[in-house]
C-alpha cells in the first residue's frame, strides 16, 4: 500500500520542471531584439560627409572646360558687319538716308553709334559745323555723343562706329569707289547704303 502514493509523487515532480524551463526559454528571446537597433543610426551619418566631396569635385571639372571654347568661338563670329541696300536716286539718297538715322534711333540705337557719310554734297549739319572750324567739328566727333555726318573724302578719319550710313547723292564715281569700301570698314555691326544698286553693288560686289 505505500507503493502507490509514491508513483503519483514521482509524476507530479516530473511535470513540474517540465513547464518551467519553457518559461525561462521564452524571457531571453525578445531580449537579443533591442539589441541591433541601437546600431542603425550611425549608419545613415557616415555617407552624409562623404557624398558632397566628389559632388564638388565633378561641378568644377566641366565648369572650367565649358568656359574656355565658348569664348573663343564669340571672337570671330563680331567680325563682318551687316549689308543693307536702300534703292533712292542721288537726289534722294540723302533723304533715304534721314529715314534710316530716324528708324536707327526709334528702334533704341544711341545716336553716338550712328555715322552717316555723303559722297556728293555735304550734309546740312555738317556744312554748318564746318563754318566754325575743324578743329570744333573733329571735337564733337570725338565726343561720340551724337550722330555724326561726315564727307566721303574725310571718312579715313572717322573713328569705327557701330553703324554706318551712306547716302550716294551724287560726287564721282572714284569718290563712290573709295568712300564705300572705307565706310564698310568703320561700320562695326551694320552699313546702310542709300543709293542707286547698280552702282554699289559695282563697288561692294552683288549680294548687298
């Protein structure tokens, strides 16, 4: 009869440690979680620093490449200035060429860059400047502070000007043959020449 409390002891004791250790296992598993995270953070501040620094580099580098031909290039496209032909009779070459001054200066030419030369008789402002003297007729084309008339024979004295005028009212045909090759080299961006076509584009070739 003692035997048989015994075995239900013994099966008691058994279960016992059995449920324990499963609740001792389940504590240390969620503690290992917590543990990676802290290790995240430092991860993202590392390729903050080191990004900008090739980033700096690459901007310079074609920077420098795409300033040097760019400037180049610009010299020699300013070299040849534009020809534009006004069919007028040498009477009426010096008005053609008052029209062009008046469309010059409306549409926002400064009359400083304006020259006008007359192969025939002399412009009506410049006849009358004349009078004083050369030398205060020189001064206000020095000055460039206005539009400036000049004879085709004294054009090798007048400075370069942005745009030139011709107006061909008459003077010889070597006066015509020498003033417009020399006008077309003091026009800067722009010749306007006033005159009969055939007879210019004789002397400044077709195509004008």
């Amino acid at each position: 009869m003692p035997l048989i409390p015994e075995e239900p002891q013994i099966h008691e004791s058994a279960q016992g440690p059995r449920v324990t250790p499963a609740s001792s296992r389940t504590a240390p598993t969620p503690r290992p979680v917590p543990g990676p995270r802290p290790v995240a953070p430092p991860r993202p501040g590392r390729p903050g620093p080191v990004r900008p620094m090739p980033a700096q580099r690459t901007v310079r580098e074609p920077v420098v490449a795409a300033t040097g031909p760019s400037v180049k290039a610009a010299a020699p496209a300013a070299a040849a200035p534009q020809l534009q032909l006004i069919p007028a009779s040498a009477e009426g070459a010096l008005d053609a060429a008052e029209e062009a001054v008046d469309l010059l200066l409306d549409s926002g030419r400064a009359p400083g860059e304006v020259l006008v030369i007359t192969t025939g008789d002399l412009h009506p402002w410049a006849a009358h400047e004349l009078s004083f003297g050369e030398a205060a007729y020189w001064a206000q084309h020095e000055a460039g502070d206005d539009v400036f008339y000049a004879d085709a024979a004294a054009v090798g004295r007048a400075a370069s000007r942005p745009v030139v005028v011709v107006a061909v009212n008459g003077g010889s045909a070597e006066a015509v043959a020498s003033g417009l090759p020399l006008a077309l080299g003091r026009a800067g961006a722009l010749l306007i020449v006033c005159g009969d076509p055939q007879q210019i584009n004789s002397v400044l070739g077709a195509g004008v």
